[in-house]
C-alpha cells in the first residue's frame, strides 16, 4: 500500500493557543486520558519525560469519570493530551476549566474532518474511534510530535527521528492487515462487536461492521435489536462474532444463544480491544500490539492461515 510518509501537521485549536513552557534541559510532565495516547506519546518522547495515562486497560472512556487524583495530576501536569472528538464526553467541562490555564493537545482532532466519519445521521459529531486505522493515528502522531517538539526545541531531532520510526511501524502494520485479510470473502467480511466501535477500521480494510450497541457505550441495546442482529447473522450465514476487552459480553453471548436457538452455530472468535488496551507490560498493552491483535483475531477466527503469533511475532497466545 503506497502511503505518503510526509509529515501530517494537525494541532488542535486548544494547543495552538495554548503558552509555552519553557522546560529546556528539565524533564516535561505528560497526562494523557487513553492509554492510545501515552503509548503513542512514549514512543516518540525523549527520555527526559514523563508519561501517563489516566485510564487503563479495560476501562470505558465513554462512561470515564476524573477521580479527585486524577484532577490533581491533571493540575501539576505540564502537558494534558486528550483525545478529543467527544471520546471523554463526562470530562468536557472539566478540560474547558483547564484549557483557560493548562496547554491542552486534542490529539485526535488533528484527522482531517474529510477522513472523519459521522456519529451517525441526526449528529454533528464525529465517530472518535481513529485509532482503529493506523494510518489515521499518524496524523496524531505528528500533532504529538510537534508538539513535543515545541515544549523541547532542544531535542526536537530525537523527537523526529523517534516520530519517523513510528510512522514506519504504523505503514507496516497497515500494509500487514490488507495482506492477511485480502483473502477474507465478500460475504464473510462482517465485524460484529459489542459497540460501534470499529467502524474505521471497517473503512479500511473493506468490513461491514456492526455493533450491538451504538458508537457510545452509553447507549442500550433492546430485544428488538439483538432479534435484529439474529435475523441478519442467520441471512448472511456470519460465522463469528467478538467481545471487547472494556465492554461486558452479555450482548454478544445474547447473540449466539439466539442464533443456537434457530439452529446456526455462531462461534466466540475472541476479545478485542476497542477503547482501551490489552494489560500494562504486555505487547498487547502497546497501541501497535493492540492492532496487531486486533487484525490477527479477527483473520484467523474467519479462517485466514495469518501468523499465530502476530506481524511481530510477540502476541500472547
């Protein structure tokens, strides 16, 4: 897949307007909301600073609420990058207080509002999974980097070379999921999952994707809906469904016992991560192994030989 390696400028308002920090020669102090984002940020830092996240893996930035703590790192934080696109909606008045004395990225609003896709028909808003289709995360990870670059001009040439080998990662994990699911037929490339939380990655790699619930997790999912969804597995004869490492499985198993009560036999093709990442430590728990697995699952549980182990060999399996 030939993708343009240019650098992707995209700062958020926020950041643009927000005040220096002249931080020369001292260490910078990063929170980030989704692990996505302080992985990201890792890979691309110099070592003098310091990274976290507020949420870990498994947990639901949909519903996320700031604990007292929480706040209180987000006040001695040099930096706050969050993701934007209303993914943390229960903290949008919480950033609005900040913004007026805290330089905040909005990471995930530097894609391009032409590869954006709509919350749905009667909304304004934009679908905030992006990072569901890495080449979409390089636009935010040039807005990391820059802004990275201009909190520490002195280190801005490691900050590049680091952002440059990052890119080249994201081009080949792309280039590695058309290639194992290249042989996917037509009629099989449906996702089925808990929420409408991988519709990127359905844009990308030629999938119908469908999710029990809504793109926010918020949302609930009636009876008609889950007869709905029978109905549409038994008809194109979909022979596997998933359940998401931050979203409970009550839905999906839901599905699979309604479609064994009409006699098709829909199997549990595995976990995928959506909203957050796999354990702290693990590969999985890195932004490209969550891909990784991601893309190696959901091959191989529709029938594709793709490397047990990953593009990286380093899938816990």
């Amino acid at each position: 897949m030939n993708i343009n390696r240019r650098r992707f400028v995209g700062l958020s308002a926020a950041a643009i307007a927000a005040p220096s920090i002249a931080v020369a020669g001292q260490s910078l102090n990063i929170v980030c909301t989704v692990g996505m984002l302080a992985d990201t940020a890792k890979q691309i830092a110099p070592a003098n600073v310091t990274i976290r996240a507020l949420m870990g893996p498994g947990t639901d930035p949909h519903a996320f609420r700031q604990t007292r703590s929480d706040v209180v790192a987000l006040t001695k934080a040099d930096l706050i990058i969050r993701h934007g696109l209303y993914l943390e909606a229960q903290m949008e008045d919480l950033f609005a207080k900040l913004g007026n004395r805290k330089p905040i990225l909005s990471a995930g609003e530097a894609v391009p509002n032409h590869n954006l896709l709509p919350y749905d028909d009667a909304s304004p808003q934009y679908d905030p999974h992006v990072w569901m289709d890495p080449t979409l995360w390089i636009h935010v990870a040039d807005a990391i980097a820059s802004e990275l670059s201009s909190k520490l001009p002195n280190k801005s040439a490691e900050i590049s070379q680091n952002y440059a080998s990052f890119v080249e990662t994201l081009i080949r994990l792309t280039d590695y999921g058309h290639d194992i699911l290249a042989s996917v037929p037509k009629q099989a490339r449906v996702l089925l999952t808990a929420h409408d939380a991988f519709r990127y990655f359905g844009s990308a790699y030629d999938f119908d994707v469908m999710g029990v619930k809504g793109i926010s997790t918020t949302s609930e999912a009636g009876l008609y809906r889950i007869e709905e969804l029978v109905d549409l597995i038994i008809e194109r004869q979909i022979k596997a469904v998933f359940v998401e490492s931050s979203q409970s499985d009550r839905n999906i198993r839901a599905l699979i016992e309604g479609t064994a009560a009409r006699g098709h036999d829909l199997k549990l093709g595995g976990q995928l991560f959506s909203d957050a990442m796999g354990p702290a430590g693990t590969y999985e728990g890195t932004y490209i192994g969550m891909i990784d697995h991601n893309l190696t699952t959901i091959a191989r549980a529709l029938g594709v030989d793709a490397p047990k182990r990953g593009m990286n060999d380093r899938l816990n399996v």
